[in-house]
C-alpha cells in the first residue's frame, strides 16, 4: 500500500513569527535582467496582491533587485502591511547598470545606507528578516557581523540571517548574533548544499532555497517528467512540493511575474507525494 506523506504548512521563523511554507520571491517583479521598473508596474502590484490573497505570508526580496524596485513596488502594493506578512530584505550586492554584473559590498558602511534605505522604501520600522546577501571576500566577516548584531541592538532588525554560505560560515555568524535562516541555492535537481540544509535542520534556522524549481539546469531527468505526468501537475510544482516534503524547515520562495504562474507555484503545496514517489526524488539529482 502507499502512503501519503504529510508535510508542516507552516513555520515557527526565528521562533517568533509564524509564516506559511509557501512564499514567495520578489526578485523577477523588476525589469529585463532584474534591472529597472518592469514594462507594467501595476501587473507586479496585482501579483503581489494576489500571492497575499492566495495565503502567502513570507515574501522574500532585495535591495539590489532593480535595485531598489522590488521593495518599493512591495510596499505600493501592500502597505500599510498586514500583521501575518513577514518580508525578508537583503543587502551585500551591488549593481550600477543592466549590463553590470552584482558586486559584493558588505562593508559596514555600505550595509548602514542599504538597512536604512530598506527601511525608508519598505515604509518599515523595523525589518522582519535582514540577509546578509553575500559575505564580501574584501571585507573581514567578522566587521559586517558586527555591524548587523549592532543593527539588531538598535531596534532597525528583528532577525539575522545569511545567503549563499557554507557550514563554518553560519557557525562563524552564530558568535556574533541568532541566525534565522539560510538562502542558498538548492533544488531537487541541485543537492550541493545538503550538508548546510542538513545543519540549519539540527539547528533550527530555516532554511530558504533559491532556485527551488531547478532554474540554471535545462536537465529534466525522465524520472522527474515521469511521476509529473502521473500525477497531472507541471515538473517546477512537484519540484516544490517535494522540497516541502523534504524537510520542514524549508521555506520556499518561488517567484514569477504571472499571476498564473504564482497560482500554479502555490497549488503545489496541494500535492501528495507517497513513499514511493519520494524515494524516487530523493535519489534524483543531476
């Protein structure tokens, strides 16, 4: 016989703020290569409001997407803000034109204008979840840390968290402030970062993947393409529902610009995947 498997669908973040698994990523509301307004500012506004119909309550964005963009299209779009919605910003990369690529930056003095600039078009308080977006190898980790375990003293940071970093590297955060969560780059088809999926799990910060749907690979194992068929739902909605499968502290943050596409990312977490159906993905990866 198989067994549906059940999944938490909701999560305790920084053990204070409860949000649904299902979120959503802010990053693809701006123009062409996340640089500039998009051709319909109001058709991003209406996919915002839209996720928050549909339950999302954790949106994820930056400073650097437009830059500056998606945080000010958040707030046209949903303050003032509902108590349930946790927005997660980050800072860290730099980016000056569309055909630039991002540049680290995470000097304190560059990461004091980008909290306060956050703040200001967030039209925010205090920010719910603040990423360090990378750790900038020209600058010791030690001083941007410093600077956001001072940032959090001074009321502007509710919690921590971190992108794209290794297991010594959280450890190393760890001394200077409470990490919440982690956003590295991890997918059914992408496994690198097991082991750090596998630590922020012992110790309870979330854990954020971007890329969730497999974005970077044009591989499609048949076996993927397989039990979506079966099934009658697209390969990128059993990709995230099998990430809420795979462990509960996954939050996941699909983004997209359609509201169609929002609407069939948030209808995965409706999927039942059986025993079989996961031991199959769970040995899946290209």
């Amino acid at each position: 016989m198989k067994t549906s498997t059940k999944f938490r669908s909701t999560y305790l973040l920084g053990g204070d703020l409860e949000v649904n698994r299902m979120g959503y990523g802010a990053m693809r509301l701006t123009g062409p290569h996340l640089y500039g307004m998009p051709e319909s500012p109001q058709n991003a506004i209406g996919v915002l409001q839209r996720a928050i119909e549909l339950g999302v309550n954790f949106i994820d964005t930056a400073d650097s997407y437009g830059p500056f963009v998606s945080e000010q299209l958040i707030a046209e779009a949903l303050h003032p803000y509902r108590k349930i919605l946790t927005i997660g910003t980050k800072a860290g990369l730099v980016r000056l034109g569309p055909s630039v690529d991002f540049n680290n930056d995470a000097s304190p003095q560059h990461l004091h204008e980008a909290l306060d600039g956050s703040l200001r078009r967030l039209k925010l308080e205090q920010i719910d979840l603040y990423q360090l977006h990378r750790i900038d190898p020209k600058v010791p980790a030690e001083i941007s840390f410093e600077f956001l375990a001072a940032a959090q003293k001074q009321g502007k940071i509710r919690h921590l968290g971190l992108s794209e970093v290794t297991v010594e590297e959280i450890k190393h955060a760890q001394q200077f402030f409470k990490v919440v969560s982690v956003q590295n780059r991890y997918s059914v088809l992408d496994r690198k970062w097991e082991n750090v999926l596998e630590y922020c799990r012992s110790e309870g910060i979330a854990f954020i993947p971007w890329f969730p749907i497999g974005g970077g690979t044009n591989i499609i194992p048949e076996k993927l393409q397989h039990i979506a068929d079966r099934k009658g739902v697209s390969m990128h909605q059993l990709a995230l529902s099998w990430l809420l499968h795979h462990s509960d502290n996954i939050l996941l943050i699909p983004g997209t610009s359609s509201i169609g596409h929002l609407e069939e990312n948030v209808g995965a977490a409706e999927i039942e995947l059986d025993q079989n159906d996961l031991q199959v993905l769970d040995n899946l990866s290209v």
